[in-house]
C-alpha cells in the first residue's frame, strides 16, 4: 500500500472520528437541553408568567433567535425597515416565548430520548429523539443544531416531520401576501396574537326590581 494511500486512508478515519464526534456532542447538548427544560419549567406552582421569563433564558442560551427570525421572515426581510425588522424580532421573541413556554404548563417532565444523531456540513448535526406521552404514541423530534465556539445552537425543530422553521415562514409570507406585500401588516397581526386586548366586561345585571 502506497505512502498516498495510507496518508488518504488516514485523513479519511479522521473525518469520520470528528463527525462521529461532533453527533455525539450535539445529541448531549439535546439531552442537557431536555433536563434543563424538564427542571426549570415543570416546576411545580410556577405561575404563567414565571414560565415564560424562565423559556425566554433558556431560549436565548440555546436556539439561534436571531437566525430563525430572519429565516421566517424571509426575502421580504430585505424590503423591511430598520424600525419594522427592529420591532419584528422583538415580536417574534416574544411569540416564541407565549407559544411555547404555556405548553410546558401540563408537561409532566418526561425527558427526550435520543433515537439517533449524524453530523451534517457546516458543523451542524441532526439530532433525533422521542419525547413519551402517557398512553399515547411518542412524538417524533428532530433537532437542527449548528456548533458555535464550544457549544451549540438550535437552528430548528422537525416535529413529526415538519419543519417548524419553515412552517412559520410559509405563515408569515402568507399574512404579508394577503396584505399585498405590506411587513406592516404582519407586525400589526404578531402584535393582535401576542398580546390581544383583554375580553369586554360583563353586561351589568338586569333590572328584576319588577314591574306593574
């Protein structure tokens, strides 16, 4: 065997170590990320809005918000305003946050498990797991994640198949297309859907001091 062969062969063995290593780090930040979220969000008493500002730290520390905000927002991102993409990522943080953080609310802390993982171009890995239900069949999750210095971000999450990343996308061109192309548009419906205006108050009682 060549000089050129074994020098191949050995470049080739150490790629596959370094992918193999860099799958398994990134299925370690998934289970962390699951203990994580089973002990600071199923906490026992904690009130709506605990919840949510403890979702909005681990959210922050673990997924790349600024990365998925400009992917859902997508090629109209570019024809946004410097006041109009300043506000959409604000909104969009806190959509995140209201929408995720409430279903921890019944979450009886099951932890994922990791069914498989394998490392992807560009340092990002695939990371697969299932989360147990009670009597019901496990969900499906699979976890995008890319290498950042020493840790990891998630840059999304296939539930079931579906990306959730691109589905926001497809939801959010489809409010901008209705409106004729206007990011404004969907500022205004981000702000109806996460912070809607309290319910009207009850009608007074009827007058029952009788009649004739």
């Amino acid at each position: 065997m060549s000089a050129g062969t074994l020098s191949f062969l050995g470049r080739a063995g150490t790629a596959v170590a370094q992918a193999d290593s860099l799958g398994a780090q990134a299925a370690d930040f998934i289970r962390d990320l699951s203990l994580q979220a089973s002990d600071t969000l199923a906490a026992p008493g904690m009130s709506d809005d605990q919840r949510r500002e403890e979702f909005r730290i681990l959210l922050n520390a673990a997924f790349d918000v600024p990365l998925l905000g400009r992917f859902a927002l997508g090629r109209y991102w570019q024809i946004a305003t410097e006041e109009q993409r300043a506000e959409y990522m604000l909104l969009f943080e806190d959509s995140l946050v209201i929408n995720y953080a409430d279903r921890f609310r019944d979450y009886a802390g099951e932890n994922l498990r990791v069914v498989q993982f394998r490392a992807l171009p560009n340092d990002e890995a695939l990371v697969t797991t299932d989360l147990p239900r009670q009597a019901l069949t496990p969900i499906r999750l699979a976890w995008r994640v890319r290498r950042e210095d020493n840790s990891f971000k998630v840059i999304d999450v296939i539930v079931e198949g579906a990306s959730m990343a691109i589905t926001q996308r497809d939801d959010y061109a489809a409010t901008i297309q209705r409106s004729g192309g206007r990011v404004a548009a969907l500022l205004t419906a981000m702000r109806d859907k996460n912070f809607p205006p309290p319910p009207p108050p009850p009608p007074p009682p009827a007058n029952n001091y009788g009649g004739d």
